[in-house]
C-alpha cells in the first residue's frame, strides 16, 4: 500500500481501491464516507457497513477518561433473564417472555408509585384502560377503568343530587330533595356490570329517581325504571341483552 499526500489530503491506495483521507482548515478529519472525526464536538461518525465487525466481543461507550456505564458482551433471548447480568443485553423475545409468561418467578413486581396528585392523566400524559399504579395517598393498589381510577375489590361511592350518567361498580347515593333526579346506565354494559343506588334523602316518594335504560332492558322491559319507594335501595346487575338489567334488592 502507498501514500500519496497533496497539502492536507491523502491519497491510499489499496488492492483496487482509492480511499481519501482529509483534514479541513478546521481540523475536521473523514476518511471517504467511512468515518469523520468533528474537531469542534469531538463527535465521531462510523458507517458500520464499512466495518468488518465479526470479531467484536463486547459494545461499551467510553469516553477520553474511560469507559461510560457498562460494557455489553452479550445479547441474551432467555425470557427469565436468569443470568442477572450487567454484560448482558435482553432481546425483544427475552423481555416479553419474561412479562408475559411468568418468568418473574416467586419474586414481586413494584408498580409505579405516587400519590393521588400525581396520577397521569394530564395533556402531556399517555396512559390506557388498565393501567395499573400503588396510591400512597390511599395506601392501595388502584387501575385505571377507562373513566376513573379504581381500588381493585374496594367498592367506589358517588354522591349525585342531578341527572348523571352512571359508571359500572359505583354505589350512588341519590338525593332528591330537589327534584327528581335521572341516573342513564351504561350503553355497552359488560357482562355481571352492577349499579347500586341509595335513597339516601329518603325522598323518592317525592322526587323520583328515574333510571334510563339506555337501550338495554331493565326487569325484561323496554322502559325506563321509575323508583318511588321512600328509603329504596337496590342494585341493578346486566344479566346480558337478551334479559337485560336485573333488580337485586339489598
């Protein structure tokens, strides 16, 4: 191999080919399209295809001072990830197996924690039905429904004095000392989904509670259900569209 060099620029020359090798008037070094040095930032840029990398045994970042973090020799598919290893690297294969298929062993997972404040839910916030977070604020466990946080098995209590629309696994107390009040049930209720309401004014005999079937059947009727008993209180449970919202008295 030869060297040719003109000013700042050289030539090399090898077996049929021709690689240029410079440095500009700001210390900027590149060889081709290979590899260049920024002599401002320090910044490296590599084209892996030009590198024949078959004998790499390990990936680390470093520094002029020395390695930065750890340095990976291993891309590892064992979906327990068993090896607990800071050499090693999880495919997409070992970190789903190891969410999905109960490689987790007889260990725990800590969710996110955070008090009641600290829910997501804001514009900048990116979260889904399920979600699932431990409220310190409460001292539980509680998943997102798609409409509002829950403790799982910890029944939620509403208190509503206006027509509303009523969410699956609330207790209402309905106060209708001001006039009637409408609770519509949900309009693609689940299988086993339950409301249960409260006459906790005791003034139903007065100012009704009416509850809007919206599209489904309550009792195996096309109407809205109509509650003038004084101090009533019932749950209504979907038994499923052929029989619609079923009373349970309480």
């Amino acid at each position: 191999m030869a060297n040719v060099i003109q000013g700042n620029e050289t030539n090399v020359f090898g077996p049929g080919k021709v690689f240029f090798v410079s440095t500009d008037q700001g210390g900027n070094f590149r060889v081709g399209d290979f590899f260049s040095v920024d002599q401002l930032t320090g910044r490296t840029t590599l084209d892996a295809s030009a590198f024949n990398l078959s004998g790499l045994t390990e990936l680390r970042l470093g520094s002029l001072g020395g390695q930065v973090g750890e340095a990976i020799s291993e891309f590892s598919a064992d979906p327990a990830m068993s090896g607990n290893s800071n050499s090693a690297c999880p495919t997409e294969f070992a970190v789903k197996g190891f969410v999905t298929r109960g490689s987790m062993g007889t260990k725990a997972m800590t969710p996110p924690v955070g008090t009641t404040a600290q829910r997501p839910g804001g514009v900048d916030d990116e979260f889904n039905t399920g979600c699932l977070r431990f409220n310190t604020t409460l001292g539980a466990l509680e998943y997102y429904n798609g409409t509002a946080w829950i403790q799982p098995g910890v029944q939620s209590y509403s208190t509503i004095n206006t027509s509303t629309s009523v969410v699956d696994g609330t207790n209402y107390f309905v106060n209708t000392n001001g006039g009637g009040v409408t609770a519509t049930l949900p309009s693609s209720p689940n299988l086993g989904a339950k409301v249960t309401f409260y006459d906790i004014a005791k003034t139903f005999d007065s100012n009704a509670l009416t509850v809007a079937r919206n599209g489904k059947l309550i009792q195996g009727d096309s109407s809205d259900l109509s509650v003038t008993t004084e101090s009533a209180a019932f749950s209504l449970v979907f038994s499923g569209d052929s029989y619609g919202w079923r009373i349970f008295s309480i």
